[in-house]
C-alpha cells in the first residue's frame, strides 16, 4: 500500500517505519525496531518472523507451565 500512494502526500519511508511499528503493542514493537531493518518491507518481514517467535514461546511457555503443575 505504501508504494500506491501518490508522490504529493507518501510520508518519508522513515516516517512509515515509524508509524507501522508503533501500530503494534510496546514489547512487540520494541522487538521490531531492535532489529533495525532497513526498508519499510524488510520491517513487515521482521514482523513476522517476531509474530511466530512470540507464538512458539508461548506455546513453550505454556507447556512448562502444565508440566510443572502435574
């Protein structure tokens, strides 16, 4: 969608950086911008590698938690 708006009005792809990481929650979005990726796209890619580390910790997480309460 960024590359489809016009000239006049698409913000700087710093800008868009920004603001697409700070669409999400403060711990994710930290994890996001830690990764300093250099293009906006290279950032929607990191998203979702952050996205599916987050899941399988979780899903770890919540493992070690039902085998330690057995």
């Amino acid at each position: 969608m960024y590359q489809k708006n016009p000239m006049d009005i698409k913000p700087t792809e710093r800008l868009a950086k920004i603001t697409y990481a700070n669409s999400f929650d403060v711990d994710f979005c930290f994890l996001l911008r830690e990764r300093r990726p250099p293009s906006l796209a290279s950032m929607q890619d990191a998203s979702l590698e952050v996205e599916s580390n987050i899941y399988v910790v979780e899903n770890l997480r919540g493992k070690y938690e039902m085998r330690k309460f057995k």
